[in-house]
C-alpha cells in the first residue's frame, strides 16, 4: 500500500490502483474542512480510513494547520482519540 498526497487530499494505492481517499477544502482561516473520507469495499475492514485520519493529521501539523472534521467517519475518530486534539478546530 502506498499513500500519495495529492491536491486537497491523500490518497491510498495498492498496486498502482486507487483503493480510498480522504478529502479536504480550506476554510476562510486556510485550515482543513475534511469532506469524506472513502475506501474500496473490498479493502475495508484493515483499518485504512483511520490511516487515512492519521495521514491528513500529520499533513496538518507538518502545514501548520487545523481540522475540521466535517465527514462522519474522520468526526469519530477525532471523538474517540486524543492524538488528535492539538490539530483540531472545534
């Protein structure tokens, strides 16, 4: 598996296919508005949405930036770990 960080989002690759995404927008303070967050159905299941989670929140502190998790699956995984608390913009 491969991950490639792409314009406003990262995406996963396995075999030079694309198997899931996270994506993002940029509010007015130039901080992430994470919109969805997508895997493959057959790859589901290995915990590669929350590697994704934990891919944007290391693009956002690497950018200096804030989260807002707007997508249903990336506002849990916020709720549920504190790893996330330094980059998220309540």
């Amino acid at each position: 598996m491969e991950f490639k960080e792409e314009a406003q989002r990262i995406v996963i690759f396995d075999e030079g296919n694309e198997i899931g995404e996270i994506t993002w927008i940029f509010d007015d303070a130039g901080d992430l508005v994470v919109e969805h967050t997508r895997v493959d159905g057959t790859y589901r299941g290995q915990g590669l949405a929350g590697k994704l989670v934990e891919k944007v929140a290391e693009y956002a502190r690497r950018e200096e930036k804030k989260i807002v998790p707007v997508c249903s699956y990336a506002k849990k995984e916020f709720e549920r770990k504190s790893d996330y608390a330094d980059v998220w913009k309540k």
